[in-house]
C-alpha cells in the first residue's frame, strides 16, 4: 500500500509540475493561450525549437535592458548570443507563443563557401565564385556591398555555429549553385527546426531572457537615437522598455496579404510559405522612425509548395537528384535553375502545378521526406509505372522520361535542359515517390535598407543612432532573386553583425 501511495503522489505532482509548467509564457493569466485560434496552434506544433513552458517567465520582465532585439527568429537569437558574448545584457522579445519565425521552416540549408567542412569532402569551392553565382542570381541588382560582406563571413558563421554545439557538415546543393555548398545537419535533416532547437538551447543556457506573446508595437526614440520600444504582453499587459540599442529581426511580409497585394497585385490568391507571424510589422515601425525600404515589390515565389496545405518542399529534393515533370510526366525545365526561371516554366503549363518524382536514394538523403510523409503528400510506387497510376499521368511516359534522365546521368549530360547540378545519383532505386506541387510566395526580398554594420538608414543614407536590423525583415542582399539557402546564411551572418556592433555602439556611449 505505502508503495502504491508513494506512486499515486508522485504521479500527482507530475501532472502538477506539467500544469505549471505550461502556462502562457509563466503568467498565471492564461486565458489568452486558451482561446489560440486554430491556426496559431498548428503553428505552434509545427515548431520544435523549444515549447512554451522553456521562455522567461513573465514576471521576470524588467524595465531596463542593454539591448532590446524584436523577434526571435535566427537572426534575433543570433544577435543575442553575441551582445552577450560582449558582456551586455540583451532581451528577445517575440510576439508568437513560440521562438523560431520563418526559420523554423527553413528546409534546403545554409549556403557558405570556403568552409571546413567543404574542404573535409574535397569540395573546392570560392568566396568569389559564391559572391558571382549570388549576383548572377539576382540579376545584378544586389547591394555588391552587402553581398560582398556576406560570402567573405559565411564559413566563418559556420565555425561560429558549431562552436556553439550547431553543426552543418552535411553539404548539398541548390538551383543556380555550381557547387555543394548549402549546409544541412549531419543527418541530412531540413535545418530550420534544428537550427531553432540549437539557438533556443543557447539562449538558455547564457540565461538571455526570452518572452514570448510580446508584441512590440513602436520603437520610441529620444532626442535623435533610439531609446526602447513600446510591447503588449499577451494581449493585455502594455509596457515600456528602455535599451541603449533596439535590433530589429521580424521576418519579411510574405504573410501580409495587403502588403503584397499593394506592391504587387499580380500575386494575389497564390498560397504563401511563411508562418503567420510574418506580417511586416519591423518594416513599418521603422518607416515610422524615417528608415527607408528597398526592394519591396521583390517578392519570391518558390515553385515547389505543396498547394493545399501551403507546405514548402525544399529545394533540395531536386538538389538530390529529383525530376519535376508536367501531367502528361515529361520534364519542361531545368530543375535546377533559379527559382524564378523554374517558377516561370510551372506557370506555362496549363494547370500552373508540377509533380516531383523521386526514388528512395533521393529519401534517405534528405530527411525533410519524412515530414512530407506523414503529412500525406507523397505518392508512392514499387515501380515507374505504379507510380505513374498513383500520379495520373502516362505510365509509358513517365517511363521513357525516367529512363532518358538515367542515361543523362550516367554520360554526365542532359541534352534536353541542360542540367549540370543535382546528377550525383540516377532513379533507379525502387520505391517511386512523387509529390504534387505549384508556386507559393516565400520569400520577400525588400526590407528595410541598412549597412554592412547593420546600422538601419535613413533617407539621407544616414544610419538612425541605435537602431539595428538584420535577417528578412532588410531588403538589398538578394537584389530580384534569392538563391536557395542564402536567407539561413543571412540570419546567421548578419544577426551576429548585428549582436556585435549594438554592442559596440552601446559601450560607447
């Protein structure tokens, strides 16, 4: 009896510790986090990075911070970690009920060049050849300041990640890419979630508070520089907080229906990739405070989102060696191109929608299948031509653009489309998988303009003293076309950018 007593007390304040545990971000009211609507919630469960009951409580708020940082996607916690690895004392302030934003549905990787790990595998790769490729991407119109920036920093944010227990050595490649330069787990896993899991675990562990349900409303500024902001707690509780600094990374817009429609109405009605936390509102309360924009009517759509459920499927699956076919199942473009030249041949077909066909080599190297799995997108074969039922499309067909791909891989030339990339494997291994896809909104290449510092500017081109940004929510690094893997790559490079020079503007004052 004493036993089953012992049992039944413990069990008892398990269920009790769980219960305290997993209140809206410590707060005793949490009424708010009940009444979630059920989008939130499928948000919240789409990210790992770390649950509600691990965030700052909040009645551990102050008054007072170093450096106040507004969202904690990559970008944010990266910019964390290094105001406090300069010995200041730096808040995240997140308005979702979870940290991670966009980057915890990142998929493909993160681009870098020169790497170790590059160098591990025998992959000669260059900052030139990565910064010419980045250009060429985006069509010549990129900052060449900021972009020169970024290639010359990219491998040493690789080091700087798996010194901090985050480790990308398992490399592949993405469309527009000469080389294998885009950075996965070891596993082969997508990297957002990974990526989240790992800055979250840091955060942590240098004690750097992180509240969550904080909507910063306005950026408040005192005699030219910026001094704070103002934030709603879960919807109810308004503050205000002083920083010697404020660091800006909320994410783009692709989640603002208004937004794009105002500066580009030709998108409307297409699905959207982004979490619905990404709203543009960085972008807005910085026009506020005289920052200026770039770019805005840059908006990417990535081709291969799975329609109903508005569901990424990440470019490494072509970088892996997938084929996109048309519903009569033959191929119509070079997979690997840039996303807007792939995105454009989609949308000549006439039902603007593709399928990816793939075989199980191409599943055991990237791990984000799985994912797609259990989400009921993929068809699945146990040959070419049961796929082909499962697809709808010609059985005879499919077969003959299968085994035309094959025999381009083996001679190492694709005459049809002129693909170079993504043909270390051919398809021949059984079981067949397709998956349905068409284009989405992913990515918005406008932001608000800033510097190599960071510094955010103004129309003059003047930085506003105190204010930083960094990650989607800037505009400039991608000119008209983002390259596959280059945003995870510039979360990281310019959050840290951004940790280090509030730091340094801060300690001068």
């Amino acid at each position: 009896m004493k036993k089953k007593s012992a049992a039944a007390l413990i069990l008892i304040l398990s269920v009790m510790l769980v219960i305290a545990g997993c209140g809206n971000n410590g707060n005793s009211n949490n009424a708010e986090s009940k009444s979630k609507n059920t989008e939130t919630k499928k948000e919240t469960e789409a990210v790992s990075g770390a649950s509600e009951a691990s965030y700052t409580p909040y009645d551990q708020l102050k008054d007072k911070y170093d450096i106040i940082i507004v969202g904690a996607g990559g970008a944010g916690m990266s910019a964390a970690l290094e105001a406090k690895a300069k010995g200041l004392n730096p808040v995240i302030l997140e308005k979702m009920p979870v940290a991670g934003g966009n980057t915890s549905k990142s998929s493909s990787g993160m681009n870098a060049s020169q790497t170790k790990f590059q160098k591990e595998q025998g992959i000669e790769d260059s900052n030139d050849l990565f910064y010419e490729e980045t250009l060429k991407g985006g069509h010549d119109t990129n900052d060449k300041e900021m972009l020169r920036f970024f290639v010359d920093n990219s491998a040493s944010a690789i080091d700087w990640l798996d010194s901090i227990g985050i480790r990308l050595n398992n490399i592949t490649i993405t469309g527009g890419m000469k080389e294998k330069r885009t950075h996965r787990p070891e596993d082969g896993s997508a990297v957002g979630q990974y990526l989240v899991k790992g800055l979250v675990k840091n955060v942590q562990e240098k004690g750097i508070p992180l509240f969550v349900n904080a909507d910063v409303k306005e950026i408040t500024e005192k005699d030219g520089k910026v001094n704070g902001v103002k934030v709603l707690f879960n919807q109810a509780d308004e503050k205000t907080i002083t920083g010697s600094a404020v660091i800006v990374t909320t994410g783009g817009f692709g989640a603002n229906k208004e937004m794009i429609a105002e500066v580009r109405p030709d998108l409307k009605g297409l699905v959207t990739t982004n979490q619905i936390g990404s709203t543009g509102d960085g972008i807005k309360m910085i026009e506020k405070l005289g920052g200026t924009t770039v770019d805005m009517d840059q908006i990417q759509v990535h081709p291969t989102v799975q329609q109903e459920k508005s569901y990424l499927i990440g470019e490494a699956v072509r970088g892996e060696g997938a084929l996109l076919v048309s519903s009569e199942g033959k191929r119509f473009v070079n997979e690997m191109d840039t996303r807007d030249h792939v995105t454009a041949a989609i949308n000549t077909l006439p039902e603007k929608a593709a399928i990816l066909v793939f075989d199980s080599g191409v599943k055991s190297r990237v791990k984000a299948i799985e994912q797609y799995e259990k989400m009921g997108f993929v068809l699945k074969g146990d040959s070419i031509e049961a796929l082909a039922k499962e697809m709808g499309v010609p059985a005879e067909q499919l077969k003959t653009t299968v085994d035309t791909w094959n025999t381009a891989v083996k001679n190492k030339k694709d005459a049809e489309f002129g693909r170079t990339t993504g043909m270390d494997h051919d398809l021949s291994g059984a079981p067949f998988y397709a998956i349905k896809i068409g284009p989405g909104i992913h990515y918005t290449m406008g932001g608000v303009k800033i510097n190599t510092n960071t510094e955010v500017l103004n129309k003059e081109g003047q930085p506003i003293a105190g204010l930083y940004a960094a990650g989607e929510v800037t505009g400039g690094l991608h000119g008209q076309n983002r390259i596959g893997g280059n945003s995870v790559a510039e979360i990281i490079i310019f959050g840290r950018q951004a940790g280090i020079k509030s730091a340094e503007f801060v300690q001068a004052q």
